[in-house]
C-alpha cells in the first residue's frame, strides 16, 4: 500500500544503505525490500488479502519492523497490540477488529495464546526457525497504492470502558510520516532508535518518517539506559524519542558517556512538558541535539502539536514558551472551543480541537463514538487547554476522565470497571496523582458494601489480569462516600483535591 | 479548502508576521485571513460555491495571490491561465472547463474581454477599484477540508493538439506543498520571490509550501534581473525559484551586488539541468544559498524528482550526479518502463513512470487520455529516461512530441495544426533546436501545396493570435517532402538531424 512506496523508493535511492541495524549485521535497504516481499508472500499464503485485519503482539526488534511492513505489502490492516494488555483486553480487540491473523514473538507467544485461543484467529508465533520460514516465501509484487483504505486500527482505551478502534488510512500516515521527515530532519544519515514501543503511534509514526527518509532503524525490546548507551555505541544512533522521565534516566546513568551523547543530533519527546532544570541538563548532556516536543493523539495519527527546537532555551527572545505543548504543526489547524463547538479567543480555556490531513477516518464499527468524537469536521481532542496570543498551546485539563501514566493514557472508566467487579466494592473512583517517576499514578479511592471487608492487597489481586498492569491502581485508600454532583457523577476535580490533600497531610 | 488550512494556520501561528510583502505594505497573517474570507464572501454573492470553477488571467502580485485563496476559501475550482496563451485558445479552456467567473487584472483586461465574451463565463476584471469593492465583501467562513474535492484544474498542451485540463484534488495539493516545504526548508523566516508565473505549477506549489510553513511572499510581475535585485532589497528574499538561463541572467546583470545574492538561502530550478560552468558561478554568486533541482510536471502537482544541495558540488564523493534530475522525492516511486509497462534494470532506457499521493485525479473530462496516462496505477510522463544504480534518473529523451522553451512545455501538434491551417500547407513539422537563450527553440520545416507559394513571415503572421506567441516557429525552412515512417508518420528524429547538419553546414 502507499507506505509502502517508502521502501521501494529507500530501496531505488539507497540499495546499499542500512535499513535495519541489527546486534548481528546490518540489512541494507534493497535486502529489506526482497526479505518484505517474501514475507508478504508467505502471509499471503496465510490469507492475508487487501483489508485483511492482522494483529501484532511483539517487542520492538527488527523482525518485528518486517512483518509490520510485510503486512502493508500485501494490503493488509495492521492492529498492533500493546504488550502489556491483559489477555481478555487483547481477546476483546481480536474479536472487535475481526482480526484473521495474529502475528506474536515469542516474548509475547504465552499472552498471545491466552487472548487467541480458542479463537477465529489464526495465532503464529514468530519464532527464529518462523522467521526463516516466512523468509522462504514466494516474493509477490507490493499492493498498488490507495491512499483513501484503511492501513491500521489501533485500539485505545475507551472513555465507556471498552477499548476503541482508531481507523487511520495510508493517507493519514503518509501525512503524518511526511512531517516527521520534515521537523526532525530525516534522511540518509538518520539513525533513529526505537526505544518506545512501536505499538504505540508516536513511535510507530517517526518510524514511517525514517523509512520515507531512507534512513536507518535500531530498536530497543525494553528501555533502559544501559541499552540506549549500546544502541548509540554500536548502531551510531542520532535520533532520539523518549519521554522526559526517560531522558532523565538516561542522563544520570552510571554508564553515561558524554561522547556518545554528543552524536545524537536530534530529540524528540511527549506525553508531559520538559521541566527549565531537565532542560537546562538536557541542553549541556547533548550539545547538538535540536529539541523537539510533540502533543497529539492516536486519532491524528500522531501529533498535531510541536515545540520547535528554537524554543527549547532558557533565555532569550525565543524563551518562555516552555509551559506550551506548542503550535500547530504544519498541514494542522487547532481551535479552543466551548461546548457547543464555537471558537474561543486566545486566553480563554476550552477543548482543544484539531483538523488536518492526519485525522483518523473514525472509530472502527463504531458511528456514534465517531460522530461525537469528529463532530463538526473538528477532531474532539477531550482536553482542556487555551491558546496564547502567538498561537501557542497549554494543555491543562483533560476533559476525558484520563490519567497519564509512564506515557501511558488510562481511562479511569476501564480501571472502574474492574474494581466494581468485586464483590465488596459498593462504589469506586480513580484519580490521577502526581508522581515523581511516572508522571501521574492511579491512585484509587473505594467505597465498600456495607459490612463487607475487603483489602488493597485483595482489590490488587482483584485486577490482576482482567487489565494491563500499567492501569492498575498504584495506591487505594478506603472512603465512607465519594463527593457527587446533582446527578449523581462523581465529583472528580473534587475527589481528587481530597485526595492530594489527604496525601499532604500524610506528609506534614 | 484543505489548502484554507494553512492560512488559518499562520493567522495562529504568526499573526503578525509578513505574509505578503508589498511596494506599498506589508500585509500580517491575520490582516491576511480577514481580507481573504471577505474577498471570498463577495465571491460567493457572485455565485462562487464549491465545486464552482473559477479562472484567473493575471500577472504576478498580491491581488492575485489573494484571489487564488480566495477561491480556494469558498470552495471553488482554480482553472489558473497562462497568461500567454491566445484568445482563441482560452476561449476553448474556459469553455471546456466550464468556468463560471473569469478574474483578470488590467494588464490582462484586454485578452480576457477578447476569450470571454460573448460567452458563458462572467467576467470580472480586477482593477484597484473593484479590488477595493471585493475586500468589502461580507467575510464568510472557509469551506471544511475535503481531501478528495478537486482543487484545480491546470490546462497543458495536449499531445492531440487541444490543451488538456490536468485535475488536482486537495490532496495532491497538500502533498505537495509539504514536499516543498521540507526540501526547501521553508519557514516563518522565509521571503519567496514569486518570479517565475504563479499560473505554472512549479511557482504555485512553492507558494503553497511558503503558506504552510506561514512564510512571507514577494512578488515579480515580469522577470527581468532588476526587478530580481529590487525585490532582494526591499524585500529581503531568501528563496528564488528560477530557471537556469535566468540564474545566469541574475549574476550576468550590470546592477549586480553580491551583498543581495548573499543573503539568499535557497534557490532552486528546473526545466533543465544546470551545467558546472554555470554552477560554478552560482555556488560562487550565492555563498549561502543550498542549491535544488527540481524535475516533474503538472500531472504530479509539481517535482517528482530532486537533486538535492549537497549533489550541487564540483567534486568530492558527491560529485559527479549533475547531469542527473536527481532521485525520487520522498512520498513518490519512479520507475523505468518498456512500452508494455515493465520495469526496466538500471541503466536500460525506457519511459519514466511515477506514482505517488501528489498524481493527478486525471484528464478533466477526457477519461481515455486519463487512462492512457494512468496506465497500471502509473503516470506516465512521456518522457525517456535511465536510472544509475544509486537510483538517480537521467531524461534522455522525451517519448512526447514536445519542446521545451524558456522553461515553457510546447507541444508540436499543436504548433502544426496552427500552421496547417494555411491554404498554402501541404505538409509540416516542428522540431526542436538546440538554443542559447531559449534551451531549445521551435523550428518548422514547410511542405507548400504545389504552384502555392507562402513566406515565412506570412505564415509567422498566419499563426500570430491562433496560438500563443511563445508556441509560434522562432525560425523556417521549406523542404519539398518530410521524412516518413512506413505507416506515413513524420520521422521527428530523422528530420531533427538533418535540420541540425543543414544549420550546422551553413554556419561551416
């Protein structure tokens, strides 16, 4: 499909170029595309047609990288599966998306088997001796390009408790991929490392921008910093994608090596503004990285919202921007709006919206959540936030019930909807705390069924596989009531004061 | 439409940065957005609603560049003419594209009264008058993006003789303009002098990668090598798209002053490859500017094919590649084809077929030629061509019956219908030459009906008002018969060279 063209233009424009830096050798990018087409051939063969939906359950590796493209050769859907679902998450995905095939690797072979078997769905584990089966496949020639057919469904976690199905087509990624290419400068000479997961769109999207670019990938299964030091050793890595947390880290590692941090040209991070003091360790750690902040969502395809480097200084006539999530990337139009959808001045807080070429076609197999969510011809983002008189942008309030969590976003229905399923629990909320090495921590308060007893201990085990361990509440405490509206709803703002006073007070 | 994006954009973005720089003024981003939407709104009370085509006939400026986005922010169909064609052949276009409104400036009143009327079309001439009115309009709101919707219909010669309307969706349209906008590294702090005609699309895409990038535009009605440094000076240009002869005539200019050229960052060119002898100069001339080429046409909304800055080199390990147009642009594919539309290997020559999310919709109205172009998801460019094994193309050839000169596509069918229109033709055919000035120009060899007897300059006189003054033959021979092919076709490459012995040997 049309990304597709990316790697055989990589593979007419640079045949001889790495493609994929691997620990044992370096595929260049004419071997990449031969190795795509017999893998394709080979899940051809396993019935993957144009629209075939086939899910992926791996670590980021560079076998990985081929079957997610292999897929698009043959015009395939792609869902790629977050790793750290729980089993009955993942069989509800499967279902939803009416997924064919599900490709694992064999990290993730026993999670795969629990959530696709029994099941319609064809599970293959991809292990080494698979690898090289699926390589033995006849070579076919790549689909033609349609730009309007859907290339991925990624899956989020719904605001009603049940995950949503983002529907983005090759014209939405090719979009995004070609302003990634653009703002962090991608070509030839690019080594971009995936250390986040590539499940996930702001890795997955910069991915696509270093294959229009021709330049070369190296991956990371898991982050740590000892590992991002032996991708830069040994891969030559210049690009850079991480959250601040992540940077942090990387920073004060004992193994930290200025040398190498001085070849990375380019940073790019999400999820949460960067700290004036982690900036200012930032700046001296990687003297010629150019700095990049991206704000965004699944349902753009990535992000609509960037920081330019130029902005990343402490002082000057370009600082004092760094509060901001920043301005509309180009091909975006923002807009603060009230309830009703109507444009608001600068200053003034509403929802953020967002239209542009990257927007996804809608939820999968779902209108009314479609409908809400693009109402207008506007992308709904359900955060709150204000633009400044220079077209800047400041997040502050999520109006979606979300917590943000290591780069994570948690919908504190889904976390709720667990809980309640215990027996005790009468009523139950989450909230999201500050927290020093995640950002925001899910931090439960529950009401129990008069004279029923249960613990923490119990509601953790409770929840313990029904979701993914990353949503899973960090800390509990037990409460008489929660505070609630007129009409019942809990008072989150409310509760959530309670809360940090509660936990201030702990402190005094 | 999608395109009225990234003028909101830059309303957001850089209110109060130059958008278009005037002799008079210079106008802000908002100011610009406000003048736009009530030009659009008097638009729309003369009938101007989505989907409506719209043509324009004027000579560079910021009224014109206002009028473009003013159609565009109604929803309208941009039918852009050629400023040098003949009444006789707007006439046709404007008729075949169904146009409803005619905009034309002073300068071009004259040849818009003589196409126009009588006919369908209302005719609008855009002095400062009327241009006070319709920026009195009441302002409207910008039609939503629609990515698919036709943007505009550019009218080419046609091989068959009658000019083809190339149809451009916004889509193609945004593609485009965010290539440029990468490869020119266009931004807030860029000034681009419009010099080459806004009405080809190699101008009008930059422009659209200037406006997302919420740059600023200057403007250059005629080119002449003054008015180039004029507009450096009061208008501090960074970025010139210009063809090589005009290159040379920029640096050859009595008024010349190096501090102006230095100050440019990029420039880029087309048309034709540059020689060293001219690159030297430039790379000289300009010390800072990074230096593009770029190689394309409408039917792809612009380059398709760039040699970018660091293959503008005399020598080096990147050396050696200027000959080439340069490799795929990022988002396109090219390939090399037999006449079956198999891929050739590198080296081979055949036709230069692209694809990629810029390629047109299609022949306005013509569904056969569209196929014939669209073969096999392909466009075919008519032109012949090699790629070397790093995937550089070279344009050998143009499989098309075409000349092109001083940076404008002439098609021979249609220059010899002109001619065979004359009572005293029997026969004709029209080459092209190889020229200083011109890179190539139109050369006629004349068959006369027998006992008729015609001069070249009755016959100059005979074409002069059929087809544009460009098209006409520059120079004439008679000849008693052309060179045929066994089924009765003119063998243009046979009768080429023996008009180039017989201009060599009378030179001898």
């Amino acid at each position: 499909m049309s990304l597709i063209l990316a790697v055989r233009r990589a593979a007419q424009v640079r045949p001889r170029g790495a493609a994929v830096i691997d620990a044992e050798r370096t595929i260049g990018w004419r071997e990449l595309e031969g190795r795509i087409a017999r893998i394709a051939g080979r899940l051809r063969e396993l019935g993957v047609e144009p629209g075939t939906r086939v899910a992926t359950l791996a670590l980021n590796s560079p076998m990985y990288f081929e079957l997610l493209l292999a897929v698009w050769w043959c015009g395939g859907v792609l869902v790629p599966l977050n790793t750290r679902l729980a089993a009955d998450e993942i069989r509800y995905i499967l279902g939803h998306a009416e997924t064919s095939l599900v490709l694992a690797d064999t990290d993730m072979a026993g999670l795969a088997e629990a959530a696709a078997t029994p099941g319609p769905a064809q599970l293959v584990v991809v292990d080494e001796a698979m690898h090289r089966d699926l390589l033995q496949g006849p070579a076919i020639d790549a689909a033609a390009p349609d730009y309007e057919a859907t290339a991925a469904i990624f899956y989020t976690g719904g605001t009603t408790g049940l995950p949503k199905g983002v529907e983005l087509s090759h014209r939405n990624f090719a979009f995004a991929a070609s302003g990634m290419l653009r703002d962090l400068r991608l070509g030839p000479s690019s080594v971009y490392l995936h250390a986040a997961p590539m499940f996930h769109l702001a890795d997955f999207g910069i991915g696509l921008g270093v294959t229009m670019g021709a330049g070369a990938h190296s991956f990371l299964a898991r982050f740590t910093p000892e590992d991002v030091y032996r991708r830069l050793r040994d891969d030559g890595v210049t690009h850079l994608n991480l959250v601040p947390t992540m940077l942090a880290a990387v920073l004060d590692a004992p193994c930290r090596d200025d040398r190498l941090l001085a070849q990375v040209t380019h940073i790019s991070y999400g999820a949460a503004p960067i700290t004036p003091a982690l900036l200012e360790r930032v700046l001296q750690g990687f003297p010629r990285a150019a700095i990049n902040q991206f704000y965004g969502m699944t349902e753009c395809c990535g992000a609509s919202v960037f920081l330019a480097p130029e902005r990343h200084v402490l002082d000057g006539p370009m600082a004092g921007k760094l509060k901001a999530a920043g301005q509309a990337i180009p091909g975006f139009e923002l807009r603060i709006a009230d309830p009703e959808g109507r444009p608001l001045p600068a200053g003034a807080v509403g929802e953020i919206l967002m239209r542009g070429a990257p927007v996804m076609k809608g939820y999968w197999k779902d209108p009314a959540q479609t409908e809400a969510a693009l109402a207008g011809g506007w992308l709904h983002s359900g955060d709150g936030g204000y633009l400044d008189e220079d077209g800047f942008l400041y997040v502050v309030d999520r109006i979606k019930d979300m917590i943000v969590s290591g780069g994570e976003n948690i919908y504190c229905s889904e976390v709720e909807s667990a809980l309640a399923g215990h027996p005790a629990v009468q009523a139950c909320a989450v909230v999201g705390l500050p927290d020093d090495k995640w950002g925001e921590r899910v931090h439960a308060v529950v009401v129990r069924k008069a004279g029923a007893r249960v613990s923490a201990d119990e509601l953790r085990e409770h929840v313990r596989g029904r979701i993914a361990g990353y949503k899973a509440p960090k800390s509990y405490e037990f409460a008489d009531a929660l505070p609630l509206s007129a009409v019942g709803k809990v008072q989150k703002k409310a509760l959530r004061e309670q809360c940090l006073q509660r936990s201030k007070d702990s402190h005094d």
